[in-house]
C-alpha cells in the first residue's frame, strides 16, 4: 500500500479505503492532526 508522510506531526501513514477517491490530495493521518493544523 502507498504511504504519505503527516503534515503536521510528521508521521508516515498508509493509504485507507475511505481515502480512495481523494488520496492526493490527503495531507494529514488524522482528524486531530487536521484540526491542529488548521488552528496554528
């Protein structure tokens, strides 16, 4: 499986089915990294 690197904590994490359609565009491994991103 394809792997990306977290924005935001810098953590590698590997593609999910609920990512299928949107996987370039995923920048964060999670919902808390993406709310701590968006709020610095």
């Amino acid at each position: 499986m394809p792997e990306k690197i977290c924005s935001c904590c810098q953590r590698s994490f590997s593609w999910r089915k609920k990512w299928a359609k949107n996987w370039d565009s995923v920048k964060y491994c999670s919902e808390r990294c993406r709310r701590m991103k968006s709020s610095q």
